[in-house]
C-alpha cells in the first residue's frame, strides 16, 4: 500500500486525533477544520485517542472512522460522522500526511499533560516523518499556563506560581491591587477565583479549593479584562485570516463572573485587532514557531496574553458567524500549503540506530 505522502499534488490524507469522535458537534472547530478539508477533496479520518495502538514495528495504529459521500455543511458531515453507519477501520496512521493532534487532555485525565497518550503516539508517528500538528514535544512544554514565563514580560501579567499559602499572600501584598487564583494546570474556567485588592476574608479557603488540584497560579488582574478578552486564532505563527478577516473575536464575561469562557455564559462581540495587539501576536512568533505550535488560541486583554491554548483551541464557529467567512476553508488551504512545501524539502527518515546497553 503507498503511503499517502507518496502523491501530495492530488489530496492530502489527514487525521484529527480526538478526545472521542462519537460526541464531536458541528459546532466544534475540529469539526469546521475537518469538513473543510472534506469539501477540498482530502481524505478526511477521526480517531479517538483510546482507539490508539503502537505495534513493534513503529506503526501506529487507529480505529478511524470515515465519512462517506460528499456532505453538504458542517451539521450533515457531523451527522454522518457520529452516526452508527459510519465506516470504521482499523489503519496504520504513519500512512497519513498530516495528524492533526485536536484532544484536549485535560478533559479525560484531570492533570491533564501529566499523561497524554497522544503526545506519545505523535512522538512516534513524527520520527516516522509523519507531519504531526502541533508538534508533540512542543505540546509537552507549552501545555503548562507556565509556558507564559518565557515570553518577553511586557506582554505578561505579573503572576505567581507556588504551592505555597505564604507566598501566595505575599504576592498579593506586593501586587496591592485585584488578581486571579487558578489551577496551573486548569481549563474551562475551572476553580478560577477572583480576589480583591485587599481581600483577606476567603482567601484561606480559595488557596486550598486551587492547591488541592497541585500548583496554583496567582495573576495579577488587568483592568482591560473589564471589558472581557479577545481570542485570536493562529496559524503558522501569524493570525488566521479570510479574506481581509482575522480570527479574532471578543469574548464578554457575565456580570456576576469574571470568565469570559463561551459555555460558562460569556458572549461573542466582533472586534478587530489593535496595532499592539498585533504586535504581541508578532513577538509571540518566533517561540511558537521553533515550538511546532502551528494551530493555537491566545487570549488577550489589553496588550498582554492570558493564555495560549494549545490542545483544541476553539471559536472558529464563533468568527464564522460574526463575520460571515470560512475559517476552517482559510485554515485548511494554509495547511495544504505547508504539506507542499514539506513535501518538496522533507528528506526521507534517516534509518533507525539502535545502541546496545
């Protein structure tokens, strides 16, 4: 059987790993990255992270499932997608040209990065000469909301890492004005707390609610976060675009929460973005390059990052209804273009050497 990478001029053979491929949504930006890759004519797979094996021979396999028939949209292709009567197969994945690495490990594991299984896989899947996206090493060091500190500390909050309840409170006191306890390694807004300049009276039982899950992370609280953050989309190190669209949107938080996550109440505005904003997205570059990180959300609030997702980044469906584009198509073609330029630089794997003891 040739190997997919053999005739990358007529279609692409990508795989989206996943948490599970049986509760994908057609809201989910996996499922908008994976439909527009389907409509471009790719040979389009999903694999649930528990469906992966690795054989002795440096093969790794995977129950993939397959949508079969040209769909319509992305609802029809999710549809056919979870349905029972979708084929599924049991495939060497190293015979793909692109694995998208789209699971969020927290979800399924608690910790999270301490054990993703799809890093591993993707290790072993990338020293085959699979292209793997993002790259599995560079998820390792970027998994961690540490991953902040080796970023220039003008476009970063002020923030603590610590297990330490006396440290915490001594951080505070040199901050004097409103921060946010959370979880180092937390998602979804999870024992996310807010704590006033000052406060005292909670703040015993907010630092053993966050030290309960390990490290916790004390930030100082930007006044831009009033007015919520803006999620923006990355792609090879630069802002996803459409057209004259960049990715990018607004999230507001409720009034009596502090989140601006979409499924915890916040609401999406439209936004563009500011000259500093896009000068924090370009000094972001080079390390999210030289990292493999290809497809990532950051999260800012003024001029400075909260956050960058790095698992399953999301608000394609988001930006496509605001602003009435095709991120998934605009994201898939930059892919292709990265396929053809590997395709026309990548030497082969050098053979294995195997030391002896």
């Amino acid at each position: 059987m040739a190997s997919g990478r053999d005739n990358l001029a007529a279609a692409m053979r990508i795989c989206f790993v996943v948490n599970s491929v049986r509760t994908q949504r057609p809201t989910y930006t996996t499922a908008h990255l994976a439909f527009a890759a389907h409509r471009r004519g790719h040979d389009v797979a999903l694999v649930s992270v528990d469906d992966l094996s690795h054989g002795g021979e440096r093969i790794v396999f995977g129950d993939i499932v397959r949508v079969s028939g040209k769909q319509p949209d992305a609802t029809a292709f999710v549809r056919a997608l979870v349905g029972s009567s979708a084929p599924c197969e049991h495939a060497r994945l190293n015979d793909f040209d692109v694995i998208f690495l789209r699971n969020n490990p927290h979800v399924t594991s608690g910790a999270g990065i301490r054990f993703n299984p799809a890093i591993e896989f993707g290790r072993r899947l990338k020293q085959e000469g699979v292209m793997v996206v993002n790259d599995p090493d560079g998820l390792l060091r970027a998994g961690s909301k540490m991953y902040l500190a080796g970023f220039p500390v003008e476009i970063r909050p002020r923030t603590l890492t610590t297990r330490s309840p006396e440290r915490v409170r001594a951080f505070l006191r040199e901050l004097d004005g409103p921060a946010v306890i959370k979880p180092l390694y937390g998602y979804g807004g999870q024992n996310v707390f807010f704590v006033a300049r000052g406060e005292t009276a909670n703040l015993a039982q907010i630092i053993s609610a966050v030290q309960s899950e390990g490290y916790l992370i004390v930030q100082e609280y930007l006044p831009a976060a009033e007015k919520g953050d803006k999620r923006v989309l990355m792609v090879g190190g630069v802002p996803l675009q459409a057209g004259e669209r960049v990715a990018a949107y607004r999230r507001v938080h409720p009034k009596d929460d502090l989140r601006n996550n979409m499924h915890l109440g916040a609401v999406r505005r439209a936004c563009k973005l500011s000259t500093r904003e896009r000068g924090v997205c370009e000094l972001i570059r080079p390390r999210l390059i030289a990292d493999g990180l290809y497809f990532v959300g950051v999260d800012i609030a003024g001029d400075k990052i909260l956050e960058i997702n790095v698992f399953a980044p999301g608000g394609i469906n988001n930006m496509n209804e605001l602003y009435g584009v095709d991120l998934g198509d605009a994201a898939v073609a930059d892919l292709e273009r990265k396929v053809r330029l590997r395709g026309a630089y990548h030497e082969p794997v050098p053979p294995h050497v195997f030391m002896r003891g």
